[in-house]
C-alpha cells in the first residue's frame, strides 16, 4: 500500500478513494486477460503450424519422387576407338665416312629417289692411296725375298743330301750334322718369309676394302632426306658425337604406323590382326587400311600405355615419315553396355547404377566398369540391354523407393 508523510515525520500507508481503487483493479484484471488471449492465440498457431508441416512431410513421402532415365543400351558389333599416330619410314640411316678425305664430288641431293648401290659421293683419299702403295711395295719385298730363301733352302738341300750319302770316312759326322743343321735353318727362314708375305698381303687387302668407301653407295633403295657435305669438305671416319655425317636417307614404302594405346584397350588390341583404318588431315581424308601387326606387349608404368605398330603399303610415297596421322580400330563387342557418366554411383562398395523397374521402383545395381570413355561408361556386369537407368539421382532415394519418370532418354513422358 502507497506512503504518506505525517506530521510527525513518519510515514503512513496511502490511502485511495474507492472508485479508484475499483478502476485500478479493473485495468490489472483486463490486462491480465489480454495477455492470456494473446499467448493462447500464439500457442494455436504455431499447432497448426506444426500440423501443416506435418501434413506436408507425409505428403511429399507418400508422393514418387520425378526422375529422368536413359536405356541402356549394348554396343555395335565392332565398337570405334580413334587414337593419335605417327608415321615412321621404314628404314632410317644415317650415312658417315668410313675413310678421311675430301669430298672430291657428290651425286645425290636432297628429295633425290636413290638405288641400292648407287654412288652418291667420292671421296679422295691421298693418304689412304699412299699408304696402299707402301703396302703393295712391301709385299713386293716380301715376294722377292720368299724367292731367295727357296734358292737358299733348295742349296742347303742338296749339299745336306751329298754330306748325307757320302760313304763314312770321306766325310766326318761333325760335318755332316753341320749341313744337316744349315738345312733345317733354310727350311726355317723360307718358312718366315712365306709368313710375312702373307702378314704383307692382309695389309693390302686392308686398305684394298677402305679403297671401295671411296664411293659413298646407298645402302637400300630410299629417299634422300638430308645432305650435310660439299666439295672440297674434310670428312673424317667413324659416327663419333664429332663426325659430321655425310647423308640422312629413308624407306617410306612401306611406311610404319606407331600408336600409344591406353590400358583400357589392352585385352583388344595387345594381339596382332586388328583392323585399322589410318587418316591424315593433309591428305583431303584419304583413308589406309592396314592391320595391327606388332604390339610392345609390355604396358609403360609411367603413361599407362603400350605401342602398337601397323605396316601399310605405300607406293605412291602418299604417307610421309613424321607425319600426325588418326587412327581408327573396330574393337570386338564382349557384351558391354553403354551408360552415361551422370547414372553412375560411387559407394563404398563400389560403383552402381540406379535401376527404375516395371513398378516404378528404384534398385541399386552393383556394376563393373569395362572402359571409361568420360561422358559414356562401359559396362561389363551389372545392367542389361534395356535397362532404365536413373539420371543424377537424389540422395534422399532409397532402395525400393517408388519414383516418377519424367522423360527417357530425353524424352518428356507425356503429362509429366
């Protein structure tokens, strides 16, 4: 109750005149009322509220979830695989000296269509010719002194035969061991000098077979692609990092075909006898068709790819060493399936694809991928041709989860 002050100092309990008494309890108890109103009708919202969400979520569980599926559908009989090649000539060789000289002429320029055999340079050797004229000169020698030791040794003959039948006491024994032992040193000498003519002789044929590198040949019937000499060069022999050569030529026909293969495409094309269709974009789409004729048989570890090789004939030289080429297989089917990269699922158990049945129902698929193209998966196990096969599927679907279709394989079904 409210204080008043009296006379005294002191405080007394203030004192209201009914009426407003009456008015104040009047306000307090209408007050009162308004917030009960209020908190009821807050309370009576937020449950309907909570029932319309209620209402809502067993609406939208009981409804099917729209999807959108594609068929899956079994590749052609012979699946296209396109890939990068170059071609290779079919010889490749790289033509040094065999002998030091000067180039004194040459015959064969770049582009130049060369015979085996035929004479591209000559080389003049005058060291090598002097050096084959000493030689010849020695054997000469050699010769001459394999005539004096067969006069020697046929004397030493002769005389050791006299000595020899002389009846005893003509001749004494010490004299007839010494014409037996002049004999037997003869024999030995003629020997020698037979040895160095013939030591004489390899030495001429030596330079005999150096003399025929004089005239640089062409070692296969080709194409010359490079010349590095002129009259009058220095040439030295060898192939040393310090040898300059004298020709680069090459064989074009017929004419290899090198392809890097990815492991994917091992198991069809690591065997010989694929067909294959070769292209090159200079050439107005000219198509080769060839076979693969050897592969690496070994995958590389570092680009996960081995080498394949096709031969094809090339008479009219078309196919140029070097040249980027496509080339195209026809792979066999091994039953595989074909679906977009957008169905596949990536669990913990592996990859798997959503699977519509004739109810509507989803199924998930347990799959094996047999190659991966990016935008297209190979797929050796787990989906038939046929197959409706869920697109970007929702993770809120379970399995046996009933879904609506709302367009195949693009389609818009009608009245979805």
């Amino acid at each position: 109750m409210p204080l008043s002050e009296n006379e005294n100092g002191g405080h007394s309990p203030l004192k209201f005149a009914p009426n407003t008494a009456r008015r104040l309890r009047a306000m307090v108890g209408g007050l009162a009322l308004f917030l009960a109103a209020g908190f009821i009708i807050v309370e009576v919202r937020h449950i309907r509220i909570d029932r319309r969400l209620a209402a809502d979520s067993i609406r939208q569980a009981a409804s099917a979830t729209p999807v959108e599926v594609v068929t899956a559908k079994s590749l052609p009989t012979g699946r296209p695989l396109s890939l990068p090649g170059e071609t290779a000539a079919w010889f490749e060789s790289v033509i040094y000296a065999r002998v030091n000289g000067y180039v004194g002429s040459w015959s064969a320029d770049i582009g130049d269509h060369v015979e085996k055999g035929q004479i591209l340079a000559s080389i003049e050797t005058p060291e090598l010719d002097a050096q084959l004229a000493a030689a010849k000169a020695k054997l000469r020698a050699s010769d001459a002194q394999v005539n004096l030791r067969e006069a020697e040794a046929n004397f030493a003959e002769t005389t050791y035969i006299r000595w020899r039948d002389s009846p005893k006491g003509v001749v004494s024994e010490q004299e007839r061991e010494d014409k037996k032992a002049l004999y037997a040193s003869a024999q030995a000498n003629l020997a020698a000098a037979h040895a160095e003519v013939n030591v004489d002789q390899s030495e001429v044929d030596r330079l005999n077979s150096f003399v025929e590198f004089k005239q640089v040949t062409a070692p296969y019937s080709g194409t010359i692609t490079e010349r590095r000499i002129d009259i009058g060069n220095l040439v030295s022999a060898g192939s040393s990092a310090q040898t300059t050569p004298l020709y680069r030529m090459s064989k074009a026909d017929p004419i290899r075909i090198f392809v890097e293969v990815p492991q994917s495409a091992a198991t069809d094309l690591m065997k010989p006898g694929i067909a294959a269709e070769v292209m090159a974009n200079d050439l107005a789409g000219r198509r080769f068709k060839g076979k693969v004729t050897r592969t690496a048989e070994a995958i590389d570890p570092k680009s996960r790819t081995f080498r394949a090789e096709i031969d094809l004939p090339n008479p009219d030289l078309a196919l140029l060493p070097g040249m980027y080429v496509q080339v195209e297989f026809e792979l066999p089917n091994n039953g595989a399936v074909q679906v977009p990269a957008s169905a596949m699922l990536f669990l913990p158990d592996g990859p798997h694809v959503a699977v519509v049945d004739a109810d509507s129902k989803v199924h998930f698929a347990s799959v094996a991928i047999a190659r991966d193209d990016g935008s297209v998966i190979e797929l050796s196990s787990g989906v038939a041709n046929g197959d409706k096969v869920v697109l970007n599927i929702s993770n809120q679907v379970g399995e046996g989860d009933k879904v609506e279709v709302t367009a195949i394989d693009g389609a818009r079904v009608a009245g979805k």
